[in-house]
C-alpha cells in the first residue's frame, strides 16, 4: 500500500534504532493484530462452507477479528498521536486518501438511507488496514520473525482438515496465501506438507478464481526458497521422500487419480453451476454498469444493494455484490473516486516492481500473493469477504513492514537485503 525501501542496518538487527519506542518489552499492539491473523485461519477452518459475511468466528455478537483490530487501532493511535510511534509518511498518505474516499462513501450512503451495518461490513478494509500499519510500525523484528514462523505451523493443520472435511474457495484462498508467504521462511518438514496440501486443497475447490489466482504465487514462493534457502542434508531427504511416496502412490493409483483430476475439471470449469454462475455474472455486470450511468460522480455511497435474479439458485434476492472490485467501486464511490484509488493503486504497484531487487524474498512472496488477489478481485467482491479482506491488508503491511533476522549478531559485516541473500 505505499512506496518501499530496503530495511535499514538497525531495522535487520533486531528492531528500531537504538532507544527507540517498541524496542523492549512485549508489544501488545503487535499480538492484538497478529492475532487477527491467527483468529482469520481458525475463521476458515470453523466455517468453511459460510456463505453469508455474517457467519463468523464472534464474541458477544462481534467479530473476534474486528474487535481484536479495534483494540488494535485504539492502543496504537494512543501511541501514535502520543509520538511514541512514527508512521512512514509514504504509508500514512496512500492510506489517508483511501480513508477520505470511505468517508464520501459513507456520508453518500447515509444520504441514500442504505443499511448501516451493511455499510459498516464495508469498511474492513480500512479497519484491518489502520490496525496492521499501525500495529507493525514499531514492533521489534524479533517479534515479527516468530510470528511468521510461527504462521505454517499454525496454518498446517488447518489445511489438513480442510482437505478432510471440504470447504468453500476463499478458504482455500487464504490458506494459499499464507502458505506462499510462509513458505519463504519455513524449514522444508513444515513447507512442503504445506505445500502439497494448499496445491491439493486449490485443486480440489472446485472455484476457478481460487485455482487461477493461488496457484502462481505459490510458485513464485517456491522459486524464491529454492533461491535463498537452498535444501541441504535433511531437507533434501525429506523431499526426496515425499517426492518417492507420490510417484509410489501415483503409480499404484494411476486410474483413480487420473479419474480425480477428471472430476476436479469438470467441478471447476464444466459442470451446469459453472456455467449459471457466469450467466449471473453478466447480468450483475449489466446492472452495475447502468446504475454507474445514473451515478457517475458520486456513486451509490456504501451499503446500496439491487435486486438480483441468480441462476444457480433460481431466486431473486438482494445484493450488494457485483462479483468485480473494479465494478465496486465507482458503483459505490464514483468515477472520480475511483480513479483516485486506482492511481494511488498503480502507483504502489509500480514501486513495488521498480525496487524489486532490493526488497527481500518474504517481500516478494506477499507481494506475490497480493497481485494474486488483486487479479481474483476481478472476477469477485472480495472487499466484501471480511476474511480476504483481512488477508489483504495483513499482506500489504507484510510488504511494507518486512524484517528478517540476522543470523550472529555480532558479525560486523552488515547483511544482504536483495532477492537474492542467503540467511
């Protein structure tokens, strides 16, 4: 969501400079935030199947995810307005326009008498966004570093009931996401069981977007460990052996697998549903695009919904969803608007790809993940799934806010921090 430089010598050491805020001590704000991630995943494994942004991981009728942000947000923007926290200016800014763009939005959609709790759903971009920046800006990297270790082990067996008991695609999604940041940093006796189940739980999906927009990032992450953390020893025997077990398995099993792959193409792109649901989608399409005609400038505001008929259920119901973020928003915010959002967007974007080379693997691999889903939010609303929207601000921040840590730190010869570095 910002410009990106390299972390600076005292940043890869473990942490702000020297007698800087957040340097000792635990940092609550940080494990408020992380926790949300860790909350997100058991989100995903509780309810799988959930199709309704309603249903969720609560507490007192809450999400615990939104309430874990909040306090989040509130403990850091104490710190923050206290000047014990500094926030980059090339994140404050990019942030602050899109908060302003929300704003109109939610003054046009009060306007318009639309839902309220509609509109508040609405806002977990911002709410997420604001809790991770601010949560991630002083945390000490030692802190950082275990908790993105700490991120496969906990996403491992998550993926391993999902594959057991079924589940919608975003969760799949999310586990893909996760699993391509983590697998970065992890050593190979986690990774690649994780790996072989995210790759196994995307096929299995049955949901284009999943399989299209998680499967290359995946990949990516894998180039990017082959490259800074090349196996060795164990690791080699551990995925020579997993390696052996397939071919074994593939070989005993041929005709079923070969069947399998059968069934999962025509799950994901041939059956009548697949078709249905791509007829809706244009429908939706014709809608939005009238409705974006009646109301270029300022939108419809946050919260406005149409009546829909939906092939794959045969019914008519109401809808905010457009099934394409980039349908979203001038539907909600206008021409304008969005083009504000798009450039502050593309801007970020080409940053990001221009400083590259200097930014480091876990960098790359989120930022991986995210283009991934900034391609799936063509073909869904994902601005309105509170548990990718969380994916989306937690990998942003991971971009923007990326440590590792140095191995001996007494070594006076100051780290790599390209692509390229070992550690």
């Amino acid at each position: 969501m910002s410009a990106l430089a390299p972390p600076a010598a005292h940043e890869l050491a473990g942490g702000p400079a020297a007698g800087a805020p957040g340097t000792r001590g635990v940092p609550v704000t940080f494990l408020l935030a992380f926790a949300a991630v860790v909350v997100n995943l058991v989100d995903v494994w509780a309810y799988p199947t959930a199709g309704s942004d309603a249903v969720g991981v609560k507490l007192a009728g809450a999400r615990v995810t939104d309430l874990l942000a909040v306090a989040a947000i509130a403990l850091g923007g104490a710190k923050w307005l206290a000047g014990r926290t500094v926030l980059p200016r090339a994140v404050l800014l990019p942030l602050l326009l899109v908060t302003a763009v929300w704003v109109g939005g939610t003054v046009v959609g009060l306007a318009n008498g639309h839902d309220v709790r509609l509109m508040f759903g609405q806002w977990h971009l911002l709410l997420y966004g604001w809790a991770f920046v601010l949560a991630w800006a002083d945390a000490p990297a030692r802190w950082l570093h275990r908790c993105e270790s700490l991120l496969p082990v906990l996403t491992l067996p998550i993926a391993a009931a999902l594959l057991v008991t079924g589940g919608g695609g975003d969760p799949f999604t999310v586990v893909a996401a996760v699993a391509a940041v983590s697998l970065v940093r992890d050593r190979l006796l986690v990774a690649l069981p994780l790996l072989l189940l995210t790759v196994a739980l995307v096929g299995l999906g049955g949901q284009r977007a999943a399989l299209l927009f998680s499967l290359p990032p995946l990949a990516l992450a894998v180039v990017l460990r082959l490259r800074v953390r090349p196996a060795r020893g164990g690791g080699i025997a551990v995925a020579a052996a997993v390696v052996v077990a397939l071919a074994v398995a593939a070989f005993v099993k041929a005709g079923a697998i070969a069947a399998l792959v059968s069934d999962v193409v025509d799950a994901t792109f041939r059956r009548t549903g697949k078709a249905e649901s791509s007829l809706s989608r244009l429908d939706q399409l014709e809608i939005a695009v009238q409705r974006i005609r009646e109301s270029p400038w300022l939108g419809e505001g946050l919260g406005f919904q149409y009546q829909l008929y939906d092939r794959p259920t045969d019914r008519t119901a109401w809808t905010s969803l457009t099934h394409d973020i980039y349908l979203d928003l001038p539907l909600r915010f206008g021409l304008p608007a969005t083009a504000v959002l798009l450039v502050v967007l593309l801007a970020c974007v080409l940053q990001c790809l221009v400083r590259l080379p200097r930014l480091l693997p876990l960098q790359v691999a989120a930022l991986g993940a995210l283009l991934g889903l900034l391609g799936k939010g063509g073909v869904e609303s994902i601005l309105d799934k509170p548990r990718l929207v969380l994916l989306i601000a937690w990998l942003a921040v991971t971009v923007v806010h990326a440590r590792r840590q140095v191995a001996g730190a007494t070594s006076a010869a100051p780290p790599r921090t390209t692509i390229g570095a070992t550690r």
